[in-house]
C-alpha cells in the first residue's frame, strides 16, 4: 500500500530517502511506517522505536525537529 502511494506520487525510494519531493510531515509519516512495520516484524520493540522517533524530533539523528 505505502509502496503503490510512494508510485502514485512519482516519488522514488532514493527520493524518500532523500526527503527530495516531500515536506517535514511526509518524511515523519515514512519514518512512522517503517518503524511500525519494524516493530510488526519483530525487528524492533516499541519502545526502541519510540526512542528513534525521539531521537529524529529532537534532531539527534536525521536533522528533524529543531
């Protein structure tokens, strides 16, 4: 579903990568998937998701929040 929205946008996975082509929210609502699916696939727990979504907002990793 995300992989048919990303084509439909004409945005590529190096252009999400990027942030090329999408706004502070469409980069969060990416990260949101991937962690979600992380976590779905027993990849990560929650918790350590949760801490990488922290670490992007308060700009200790990815450049995000501040």
């Amino acid at each position: 579903m995300v992989r048919t929205k990303r084509i439909a946008l004409g945005l590529t996975t190096t252009a999400l990568a990027l942030g090329v082509g999408i706004g502070v929210a469409g980069r969060a609502a990416a990260l949101k998937t991937r962690l979600d699916q992380a976590v779905t696939d027993g990849k990560l727990t929650q918790a350590e998701a949760d801490a990488v979504t922290k670490a992007v907002q308060n700009g200790v990793i990815g450049g995000g929040g501040r």
